[in-house]
C-alpha cells in the first residue's frame, strides 16, 4: 500500500463509489503518473478521508475506505510574519510535512513582501501537494494574509507563544506539553518583531518563547518551531 500514489481530490468529486476525476488529475495520472486502466492508487479528500481507488478512464471506482493516522493530536496553528522572496513556499512546504494544522500568513510592521492573490492559490497548491507525498489525512488551512495585529488580537488559543531571537525567555521545548490539544505560535520577520509587536502580542496573551541561542532566519525558525512541537508529541 505504502507503494501507491496519492493524489488529493474534492468531496464534491464522489458520487457514490465512483471519482470524477478532473483534466489536470487525468493528465497527472496517466501521463505524469503513467498509470493505466485497472491500476490502483490513494485519493485523498484533504479532509481526513482516504480511499483505495483504481483507475477507470475518466473515473475512478472506489475499491475501500482506508484508515489512515498520520496527524498529530495536537492542532497547530503557525502565525508567520512573511520572509520575502519566495521563502514562504518553502515554509508552508516543510511545515505541512511536519504536521501543522493552519497557517497564517501576516504582514509585521517589517514586512516587505505584499503578496497576491495569486500567492495564495501557489501556497494553498504547495500544502496539497505536500500532505500528499507526506501522507498527510488533512491538508493545512492557508489563511488570506493579514496584519500581524489584527491576526493577535483575533487569535483565541489557551497556548500561544510568540518567538523571539534575542532575549532571556524559556525554551519552546520546555513549555510544549503531550497533552496540549491547541497550540498557536508566531515566528518574526526579517529584523525580528518590533516592540510595539510584542507588547501587543504579550497583552493578547501569548507567552515568549525562545527557539535557541543562534539567531534564525525568518524561513528556518518556523520550520524549527514546528519540528519541537511535532516531536513532542509524535513519542
């Protein structure tokens, strides 16, 4: 099973037993995929849901519901102040293999990057595809980009923290607990948080925390995050 190709697929696609596979999905299956008529493959409905379905033309029957428990039990959210240029592709990429729950791109007060529509659809296309060679049950909720103080003051979690590269604060991995069912934390730009930043997020409730002694790049803190978190609570 481990072998076969997975590729995510919409609810609205399944009519009963049967996959109505879209162009694109044809086209990635028989020519990217080489498949054939009969041969069998993992959709994946980005929603928890797998099936074993096997390849009919245009369609696909659906042979079996598959169990699949690749998710954390806890449910992360990721608040990233964007990097520029395209580091935050990487960053939706990695995180996804590692098992976040949504992310949320927001712009700080030094924030360059003023992403488009467009970048949303590349971002939310970057997270299917990584929960499907990561084999993921869900695919991670892309938020629309928003300012970093509206994003803090809307944010409701139990256990928040907030990064930050320079300072005397506890590290991550000493605050995360296995028993945590929400987590939500925020990682800077380029140039770190302003302290007006800060403040704001201190006062909506979010916890300073520190990632290490070294100082990260905004692309590779996020992934660092993450990466305790998920190891935390994957023993």
């Amino acid at each position: 099973m481990a072998q076969l190709q997975r590729i995510a697929i919409a609810p609205f696609q399944i009519q009963e037993t049967l996959i109505t596979l879209t162009k694109e999905q044809q086209h990635y299956l028989v020519r990217v995929l080489r498949l054939r008529t009969g041969d069998r493959f993992i959709a994946m409905d980005g929603q928890g849901k797998w099936w074993l379905a096997q390849l009919e033309a245009e369609q696909a029957q659906i042979l079996e519901t598959l169990t699949v428990e690749t998710e954390l039990s806890v449910a992360i959210t990721l608040m990233v102040a964007l990097p520029k240029g395209n580091g935050f592709d990487e960053i939706v990429r990695y995180c996804t293999e590692l098992g976040v729950t949504s992310i949320a791109p927001v712009l700080s007060d030094r924030t360059l990057l003023n992403p488009s529509p467009q970048k949303l659809e590349r971002w939310r296309r970057i997270a299917a595809e990584a929960a499907e060679q990561s084999e993921r049950a869900f695919i991670p909720t892309i938020l629309e980009p928003i300012a970093f103080s509206a994003a803090i003051t809307a944010s409701q979690g139990t256990h928040s923290y907030i990064c930050e590269g320079r300072g005397d604060y506890p590290h991550l991995n000493k605050l995360v607990k296995c028993d945590t069912p929400e987590i939500i934390i925020a990682t800077g730009p380029e140039g770190g948080w302003t302290e007006a930043e800060i403040d704001h997020a201190i006062a909506s409730g979010f916890q300073l925390v520190s990632l290490g002694r070294r100082i990260l790049r905004a692309v590779t803190a996020p992934v660092v995050a993450l990466t305790l978190i998920s190891t935390a609570f994957e023993v």
